[in-house]
C-alpha cells in the first residue's frame, strides 16, 4: 500500500499537467465569454468533487454511528477536511468568473447561496471537531454530519423556490455543451478527483498515525503514573 | 421505573417552577429582544410600507438571537451538582429528557414571542394583508424548527470548549432552511403578495425530519465520552 502511494503520486502530476494542459490550450474558446471561461475546467470538477466528498462523509458518518469503527472516523474527518477545501475553490473561482461576465462578484442566485450554505455547515462541523474533547469528538460529529447532510434537501429545495419566486436575470442558462469541451471536463474532474483521493489519502494515514500517538501517549501515562508516585 | 411520559412531565415541570421563580432566561431574552428591534430602528425609516417588507426578517433574527440565550441556559443547569452524570447513570430514557427540554424552551420563546409581537406591531406600524391567522402557525412550527435543533445542539456544544459561542456556530448553518421559511412565510402574509403555503409545508417537513433525527441520536450525544 505504502508503495502504492508515490506511484499515484506521480500519475495524479501527470494527469493534472495535461489536464491543464487540456484546458488552456485543447479546448475551444468560448464565443460571448471568451478564454475567461477556461475556469469552468476548474469551478465545475472542483464543485463535483466537493459533493462527493462530503457524500462520503456522510456515509463514514452514519457508518461510525452504527459500527463504532475509528477508520469510518477517519475518513469522515478527511473527506469533509478536503471537501472544504474543494467547496472554498469553488466559492473563489465562482465570484473570479461572475466579474467578466455578469459584471458582478457575487448574486444570491440559487446555486451560489445553497453551495454557501452547504460550505457553511461543513465548516461548522470542523469547528465542532475542533472545539470538542478528543474523546467525543467522534460521536458528536458524526451527529452532526448527518443532521448537516439532512438539511442539505432543505436548503436546496427552499432556495430553489425562494430564487424561481424572484427570477435573476443573470442565471447562467443552461443549454447544450460543446463535445470537446465536454470532453475537457471530463479530463479536469479526472485528474481532480485523483488528486483529491491523494490528498485525502495522505490525511489519512496523517490521521491514523496521530490516533495511534495518542493512545500510545494514554497507555504510557497509565502504566507511568504509579511510578512517580513511588 | 415511572414511564417516559411520567419523567418528562416531572422534568419539564421542574424546569417551568425554576425560570418562574428565577425569571433568568425570559427577561435575558425579553431585553436581548427589546435591543434588537431599538437598534433595528435606526437602520431604515420604520414607515408602515417599508417595514411590512422588512419586519419578517426583522422579527425572526430578534427571536433567533433572543432564543439562543435561553438555549444555552437549557442543560448549564443541570452540571451543576452533577445532575446531568446522575441523568445519564438512571435508566431514565434520554429522549424523556430530551423532549421535556425542549417543550420548556418552547414555552419559554413562545412566551417571549407573544409578549413582544404586540411591541413590533406597535414600533413598526405592522399590519397583515394576508390571512393573519396563519402567522400562528408559522410561528409555531418556526419556534419548534429552532428550539428542537437548538436543545440538540445546546447539548452537544455542552462538551466543547468555549460552549456558548459553539451554540450558535452549531445552529445557524442548519437552521438556514427553516430561517428561511419562517422569514419568508412571514413576508408574504404580511404583505398579501403571495401565499405562504409552500412555506409552511416546507415547515412542517423541516420539523418532522429534524424532531425524528434529533430523537434517534439524542442518547448517542448525552452518552458520548
């Protein structure tokens, strides 16, 4: 497994550099917007694998609740961690793209709000993680996760109607996609998904290894304590 | 052992006799509320147009903010003397505790919502266009979506350092959607524009999905060490 590690390493590099390359020089430029579209390649993987992260999360959270396992623990930590990280690109390069072409940074359109608001909560579960004794930290966040991945419906579904109530002249409409660019996209998630698995991958064993000093550091202060005492 | 309903009844009387003979959560929020709706005034001209359009969002963030003090104040109670360790070493069950602190503190912002409304109506030149009567049932199903996520969370930010700050961090994020609701059901009664059902159903869904959820992991929180 360990040897495994460089090898994605090195691929996931790979990957990214022609996916860029993929993006900036392949694929056709856009006709009203022009090459400031190129961020789409970056925005819509990155939003992509943000929700898939936090979709993992919630299962390695409900997955926890029932079998008490400290690796379902894990990943739920590591993949919400990095699925804020992929959310916050997506909020950054959204306004970056918004600017040129709507003219404004930000509109409280239905797609924009519900992604800040899902950033929003998965933010709140890291701060819970952090501010919580180590001890509980596990249980308390995994019932958090899943009340935050239960609202996530809600939050769609009310901005949903609150924003077709109020139509924005600037909704990104939708329309067909050009092939090649499709096929750009598809490249771009690609190799951010791997990336993201690398990331999370590496936190992991970065998260195993933290457990396992501590309860190193419990056991030896268990089996010291009467030694001083002496 | 006395029944479930038996517990709660006690617990939740226990809780009504202490905030009447102390009145600490009710007047925190009726001043806390009081501020809120003095400051708001400065910040647009409080005529009876502009405020309908306003006063929804207004009224709500007033009794949010309001009702976060008398949530955190719901289980700081009970860790003195160790009530809350004897709680959770009894075979009471957790969701009898649960579900009487949650009632208290929804008698408490009920109570605290009623005394104020007159006081905005007042203030803020207020007056339905809409079918007024269902600004009940919001407010109802609102307070309920809040104390219920809010009576979960109090309890879990219980184990977190810097507790009182952790409360509302916990939340608001959650609470968005039924924020939402009630600030937009709200608006549209008050305004007569539109009709408020779609918010209302989106309501009692939020209530019913949140109440189920909290119910089913309330003993994991008070039991997590």
């Amino acid at each position: 497994m360990k040897k495994a590690f460089p090898i994605l390493g090195i691929l996931t590099a790979i990957l990214l550099s022609y996916a860029l390359y993929m993006a900036l020089v392949v694929a056709p430029t856009e006709q009203t917007m022009g090459d400031v579209q190129r961020i789409f390649y970056y925005h819509v993987p990155s939003a992509w694998t943000a929700f898939i992260l936090f979709t993992i999360n919630f299962v390695a959270s409900i997955l926890y609740l029932a079998m008490r396992k400290p690796a379902a623990d894990i990943v739920a930590l590591v993949s919400a961690e990095v699925g804020v990280v992929f959310c916050t690109i997506v909020l950054v390069t959204g306004p970056i793209w918004a600017r040129p072409v709507w003219g404004i940074w930000w509109t409280w359109d239905m797609r924009l709000t519900s992604t800040l608001v899902l950033w929003l909560i998965y933010v709140s579960y890291l701060m819970l993680r952090r501010f919580s004794a180590s001890g509980q930290t596990p249980l308390l966040a995994a019932a958090l996760a899943v009340l935050g991945a239960l609202c996530v419906p809600f939050v769609y579904f009310s901005i949903w109607f609150l924003r077709t109530q109020h139509p924005q002249p600037v909704m990104g409409g939708g329309g067909s996609i050009d092939p090649r660019m499709l096929h750009v996209l598809l490249i771009n998630w690609l190799a951010f998904s791997c990336f993201a698995f690398l990331v999370c991958w590496s936190r992991y064993r970065l998260g195993k290894l933290q457990r396992e000093v501590e309860q190193a550091q419990a056991l030896e202060s268990l089996t010291q304590a009467p030694r001083s005492m002496r | 052992m006395p029944a479930p309903t038996a517990i709660t009844r006690a617990t939740l009387l226990k809780d009504l006799r202490l905030e009447w003979r102390s009145k600490d959560a009710i007047n925190s929020m009726l001043f806390f509320s009081l501020l809120v709706v003095v400051v708001f005034s400065f910040s647009f001209d409080p005529s009876a147009e502009e405020s309908r359009q306003i006063a929804g969002g207004l009224i709500w963030v007033a009794f949010l903010f309001a009702a976060v003090v008398a949530l955190n104040q719901t289980w700081a109670r009970e860790l003195r003397n160790q009530v809350l360790d004897a709680y959770r070493v009894s075979p009471a069950p957790a969701n009898s505790l649960f579900l009487a602190k949650a009632l208290g503190n929804f008698i408490f912002v009920s109570v605290l919502e009623a005394l104020m409304t007159p006081l905005f109506i007042a203030f803020y030149r207020l007056r339905a266009i809409g079918p007024a009567w269902q600004l009940l049932i919001v407010a109802m199903l609102g307070t309920w979506a809040l104390v219920v996520n809010g009576t979960f969370f109090a309890a879990m930010s219980l184990r977190t350092r810097s507790r009182e700050i952790m409360l509302p961090l916990l939340l608001f994020p959650i609470s968005v959607p039924a924020i939402l609701a009630m600030v937009q059901a709200t608006t549209a009664i008050l305004t007569g524009e539109t009709g408020a059902r779609f918010w209302i159903v989106l309501l009692v869904t939020y209530d019913l999905v949140f109440t189920t959820s909290c119910l089913l992991l309330f003993e994991t929180v008070l039991n997590a060490e």
